[in-house]
C-alpha cells in the first residue's frame, strides 16, 4: 500500500523550531535535490512563512515561491492558508481571498491545505472554490482538538461536509501534538468508513506522540502523513521523515521515498542546524520532549505564553489556579479549537479571571468580537449569560463576517499607485500593512545601491 510523505523542513518544521528565520539563501542549495526524493509534497509556503520573509529576511515571499518553483519542478509545492483569514488573524473580504489564492497558484503552488480556526467551513468556502477554479489541489483540514462535544461522529461530520463543498482531500490537522495513537487510528477509520477522499494527517512530535500516532494512522488507512527531514525533526517539529520511511517500509509500505537522496538531504542540513544552534535561534528546549500538554491538554505554546504572562505580573504562583480554570473559559465560549488566535483569548482570559478574583470582571475586545460571532460560529454553545455580560443588548451575527466586509483590492491598489509594483505587492500590503511598506521602501535602497554600485564600478 502507498503511504505519501510530506516533506516540511521549508515551512512547518522551519516555523516550530527556528520561528521562521530560515532565509531563502539556507535552502536554495538544496531545492533540486528535495525535488528528487520522492516525496508526495513540499511543504514551503504560508503559514507564518510570508509574514517572517517580509518582516525578518527582507525577502519577498512571492519571489521566494517563484524561485522555489524554478528548482522543484516535479514535485507539488503545498502551502498552508487560514481560509477567510488568509494568513494573518484577521477576515479579509472575498475578492482578497480570491486574489491570493489566484496569485499563488500563478505563482506556482499546488496544494492548498486550508483550515478555519473554530472548524467554521463557511470561512474556508472561498478560498477552496477559487482552488478548485484555478485547477489547483483544494485539501480541507479539520482542527483536531480534545473536549466534551468533540468526537468521532463530531469529526465524521466535519469531514462530510468538506466532502461535500469538493476539496480533493482532507486533513486532519493536529497543531499540538495531543492526538494519540489510538485515536488517530480510530478517527482516521471512522472517516475512511464515511468518507471516499483521501485522508492526510498533520502532528507535531512536541508531546512524543507523533511518530506513533502517524504509523498507527497508517495502519488505519490514512493516505499521507507529514514528516521533517531528521536534523529539523522532532520536538515542536514533525516526526523525522527517514526514522517514518525505515519503519513504514518495514511493515510493507510504499513511500516511494529514495533513501539515498534523504541522505543527501539531511547531511545538506546538519550544519544549518548547527549554525541556529550556535546563534541561539533554535532553542535546546524546542528539541526535546513537553509532556505538559497531556496532562493539561493545553497546547505546549500557549502554556509557555500563559507563564510568561504571569511571571511578568509577578504572579507565577498561580499558575495551578489558572490551569484550573481554562476549562472553565472553554465551555463559556463553546469549546474552540485551542490553536491561534483562540488559544491566546484563552489563555488570557482565563489568566485575567484568576487573577481580578471575578470571572469576566475584564474582557479584552478580541474575545468580545468572538463572542458577537466575528471570527465565526462557535463548535458548541456560548454560555448565554457571558454573551449578555458582554454584549449587553448589542445582537451576535449569524451570518458570515466576511459577508459584511467591502471588497478591498482595488482600492488598495489605487492607493498604492507608484508604490506597488504588482498585484502581489498589493496582496502582500493587504495582508501586513506596516511590514509591507517598510519592506518596499528596503527593496527601494536595496536596488538604488546595486545601480550607484554599478556605475561606480564602470
Ligand atoms: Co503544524
């Protein structure tokens, strides 16, 4: 049977162990090499990739992509995008979401992997139908999370309804690491019994789950998995792709990986590895093992920002407290997902309940907009006295937000006459203002030097 891989050191393993500082220069020499591995896909763009390229590196993340599309020209290129929220927090109008998704598939990417925070389709129904128009791989993934009103049939349904919008394939996305073996065996049967499309499965190595919860997925049917080469393994990364290939192998899998040219990669990456290790970029505490996340069931990020946060209000020693009450603060807002941006509301809320000695005494403006259904429908129901503490008379919005946002391209466009030099500059704007702008006015005295440089040199 055929177990397809997913190669992610360019993106996921990149943005977990080393917060996306990776620049282009690191990887280029290796690009030709990864396209011959084998692989079912390169994981290489979205995520917080875009937003590290223009405000760390300096680099265009759209020259990046076509430059990475230049060298890999076998292999499927995958990005991973937040639907209506494209890949930032906040919705964007849907004549953005289809230009993003147009200009990267003219860009070169083939699989979009997309997902909404709170598992509201309605946020990703967009951007899949302009995938699906651009002829492009359209793969809908569920959050996976662990609560009273999440389970099989929950997650059955979620699928069946990715089905039915037409995505290619689903995914069962896993940002914290807290699937277990035998309920990704369970889930990925339990979807494969109802569902014909192909099933993927994203997790983290953070709680030392992830190489088991992967092989015992694939036992159950699961058609992909994603795995980091093993020097940008592990930890908060992915399971390592050679220890995956060596075991699926070994219990009769076909991986059509090529064991020598993961080889050549790897060694390719050892010394990068070493080199974030000797700058301090990437972290010994990344690397290993947190098994907090299991006994808490709290993501190991939003646990670490949660003790930042109360150490720096001096009050570390109530921490107990705090962990007590997340759960709480889950089942008022109707048991989100607890991946960004629902796992800081959280967190901070549960935080400040703790330490005023009230419950909801203060709520910041982004659980307030959640609570009126701006970021989209809750998996279960909001405790309704909370909404009516928060909201007053103010009504919640039942429709989707996006559909009360003015279209915003053109005019963006318009204002960025003689600054923008294309319509992924102007994307780029739209999605991070500020970075944009400065990166712009870089590229400028970047280009400005080569040409006095240039004519010195004459
Ligand atoms: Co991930």
């Amino acid at each position: 049977m055929k177990v397809r891989i997913t190669e992610t050191v360019l993106r996921d393993a990149n943005q977990s162990l080393i917060a996306t500082r990776m620049p282009f220069s690191d990887f280029e020499g290796i690009l030709e090499t990864l396209d011959k591995a084998g692989y079912h896909s390169l994981e290489c763009w979205g995520g917080a990739t875009f937003d590290s390229c223009l405000r760390y590196l300096s680099e265009d993340p759209w020259e990046r992509l076509r430059k990475i599309k230049s060298k890999v020209k076998n292999t499927p290129l995958q990005m991973l995008l937040r639907g209506q929220n494209i890949l930032g927090y906040k919705h964007y109008p849907d004549d953005v979401v289809r230009k993003f998704v147009a200009h990267a598939a003219d860009n070169g990417m083939d699989i979009f992997r997309i997902f909404d925070a709170l598992n509201d389709f309605r946020n990703i129904r967009v951007a899949v139908d302009e995938v699906l128009k651009r002829k492009a791989h359209a793969q809908g993934a569920i959050c996976y999370t662990i609560s009273p009103i999440h389970n099989l049939e929950n997650y059955v349904k979620l699928g069946k309804e990715l089905e039915d919008m037409g995505v290619h394939s689903l995914c069962i996305k896993d940002m914290a690491g807290i699937l277990g073996p035998q309920e990704a065996y369970d889930l990925v049967k339990a979807l494969k019994e109802t569902i014909k499309l192909p099933v993927y499965l994203h997790t983290h190595s953070t709680t030392g789950l992830g190489p088991m919860t992967l092989l015992k997925a694939v036992e159950a049917g699961c058609d992909g998995i994603d795995c980091a080469i093993s020097s940008f393994s592990n930890g908060t990364s992915q399971p390592a792709t050679e220890t995956m290939n060596y075991a699926l192998k070994q219990a009769g899998f076909d991986t059509g990986l090529d064991d020598k040219v993961l080889k050549e990669i790897n060694d390719y990456f050892k010394p990068i590895k070493a080199k974030y290790i000797t700058s301090g970029q990437m972290d010994a505490f990344v690397m290993g093992i947190d098994t907090d996340a299991l006994v808490y069931q709290v993501p190991g990020g939003m646990l670490s920002n949660m003790i930042a946060q109360l150490k720096a209000q001096n009050a570390i020693d109530r921490l107990d407290e705090v962990l007590e009450e997340i759960p709480h603060v889950r089942k008022d807002l109707g048991y989100p997902p607890l991946v960004t941006p629902m796992s800081q509301m959280v967190g901070v809320q549960a935080v400040s309940n703790v330490l005023l000695g009230e419950r909801y005494k203060s709520v910041s403006k982004e659980v307030k907009a959640y609570l009126k259904g701006e970021y989209g429908k809750a998996p279960g129901e909001l405790n309704p006295e909370l909404v009516k503490k928060v909201l007053g008379d103010e009504q919640p919005i039942t429709t989707r937000f996006a559909d009360t946002l003015e279209p915003q391209f053109d005019k963006v466009k318009e204002e960025l006459k003689g600054i923008a030099r294309s319509d992924e500059d102007v994307l780029s704007y739209i999605a991070f203002p500020q970075i944009a702008e400065k990166f712009f006015k870089e590229r400028e005295e970047r280009e400005s030097l080569k040409v006095s440089y240039s004519i010195v040199k004459k």
